[in-house]
C-alpha cells in the first residue's frame, strides 16, 4: 500500500504524551501497510472531553470524507471514541468514504464493503468498555487523583498500583489499565472470583484482596 495514511492520537489531559500512540501508528504504517514515513499524516489531540468533538478528530474526519487517504490507523479503540455511538458513527464515516480502519492494540481491520459479525460484535463489546473506562476517569478527577495520575504530584508509595507504572516518581496508566478497571469491578460486584481474576492480571489474590480495600478509589470504585 502506497497511499497516504492517517494516524489519529489522543491523550485525555494536556499533561499527557503522545509519544507512544505516535510511535505506535507511524511503526504500524510503514511495516505493515508498507507505506514510507512522509505519506503518514497525523492528527492530534488533547482534552478530557469524552466525545469526538474536537479540533483534530473533526479535522481528520473531513480529510477522510474528502478522499483523502487510503487507511486510517489508531492505536486502540478508547483513543478514536468514548462510546458505542461514537465507534459505530466512526467506523461508519470512515468506511463508507472508502477508507480503511486499523485498529492496532484491538488487532481490528475494518474495510469498506466488507463486514465480519464476529469483529462488530467484539468491537461493540470494546466500545463498553471504552465507555466505561472514561466515567472511571471522570470520576477520578472529581476525586481529585488526577493529578496523581498525570504527574503533578510525586507518588512515593512503593510500587506502582495494579494497572499503573511509574517513572520518576509519576503515576502513568498503564496499557493493562483498561482491563484492570473492568476486572476489579466485576470482582467487587461478585461477577468474579478473586482467584480468576489475579490469573488474569497475572497477580496474586493477596494483591486483588488490597488493591480493593485500600485503592478501590484508584480505579473509580466505590469501597
């Protein structure tokens, strides 16, 4: 694929990097879909907003609508929307232009004129949780742990949380963040064993056990 592609990347605080999603999309284009470094165009955006009502997402849209690209490549489903409306509002707008969707994280492929029920329905399943994953973070900032997130404050408790890293002292999510949330809410409701879910995040009941009695709020949990 010679065409020119669009990398779409997002962070929700303008204190976050887009380093990685940057990376990410411009390995992604030119290793898989062959494309070299000058035909990627990249769009970005920073905000806490939880819709797709912003200035580089608004931006890469008219482009795509306009012919202007061959693919459009993000790094996971929570940076190209909040919602389900919003993917199936996306995935459509992008598709019917004649324009593909690659979904790196997610491993989605979405082409025009082609469906595959399976991957809309798991697609949809996603957009749940990306939904999910931004009323946690809404909360969180009204919480007033954001700024220990984004690295305003300096995080001296030891290690870093279950579905966070740390860097000199600054709280990050990380890429498990997503799947941690949903896990322990889905322990905390009883929908999970505590056995199941430390196999699934690769820890120990022991840390499942404190993480919800002594951070629940970490993650939007109500303790």
């Amino acid at each position: 694929m010679d065409e020119s592609i669009a990398a779409y990347c997002r962070v929700s605080t303008e204190d976050q990097s887009l380093e990685r999603q940057l990376q990410s999309t411009s390995e992604y284009a030119t290793s898989v879909l062959d494309a070299d470094l000058g035909d990627v165009h990249t769009y970005r955006d920073k905000s806490t907003g939880t819709d797709t009502d912003r200035s580089g997402y608004r931006d890469l849209m008219e482009d795509v609508e306009a012919g202007e690209f061959e693919a459009v490549v993000v790094h996971s489903v929570s940076r190209i929307s909040r919602s389900i409306q919003d993917l199936d509002a996306t995935v459509d707008r992008i598709t019917d232009s004649g324009t593909e969707l690659r979904i790196i994280k997610e491993s989605f492929e979405f082409l025009p004129d082609e469906e595959d029920p399976y991957q809309t329905a798991m697609f949809q399943l996603l957009g749940v949780f990306a939904e999910l994953e931004a009323s946690m973070a809404q909360q969180r900032t009204r919480e007033g742990l954001q700024a220990r997130i984004t690295g305003e404050e300096e995080y001296v408790h030891g290690p870093a949380p279950l579905g966070y890293a740390k860097d000199d002292g600054r709280l990050y999510e990380a890429d498990n963040h997503q799947e941690v949330c949903i896990v322990l809410e889905m322990v905390q409701n009883d929908n999970l064993s505590k056995r199941k879910a430390a196999s699934r995040l690769d820890t120990s009941r022991a840390t499942i056990r404190r993480t919800l009695d002594d951070r629940a709020e970490l993650y939007g949990l109500a303790q």
